[in-house]
C-alpha cells in the first residue's frame, strides 16, 4: 500500500467534499494557508498516485495541486 498526501488549491468552498468522491481518496479536508485543502489517497502501486491526482486536477475549480508521497 502507498500513501500520499495531494495538497489542493482551489478557490471552490466545497473542494474537499468534491476530493471525498474521487476513487483512492481515503480522507480529504479543508485548510488555511497556501493551499484550501488536502486528499489523502491509498493505492497499492506508486503509479497510480499519478492517476488519482490527474483526476484531481481535472475537477472544476482546482487551480493546482502539490503531491508529497510517505516515505516509510
């Protein structure tokens, strides 16, 4: 199992309950600062963080995302 963290900019109120629908996303939740919310994603091969995160960026109103994988 892989796990990563995609931190998410969006001027969109409702992101993280958006981030929630999308397959691989474990937990999602606002936040302060640079970036409006995160996604925690569980995938079994590190290419698939990829995937997820493309889909992240194609839903409306996420202006971009930054991706950070646990290192164990």
């Amino acid at each position: 199992m892989v796990r990563a963290i995609i931190l998410v900019k969006s001027p969109k109120k409702l992101i993280a309950a958006r981030l929630r629908k999308v397959t691989s996303v474990s937990d999602s939740f606002p936040t302060s600062g640079q970036f409006d919310a995160v996604a925690i994603i569980d995938v079994e091969q590190l290419f698939q963080i990829k995937e997820v995160a493309n889909q992240i960026q194609k839903i409306n109103g996420v202006d971009r995302t930054e991706t950070m994988v646990e290192v164990q």
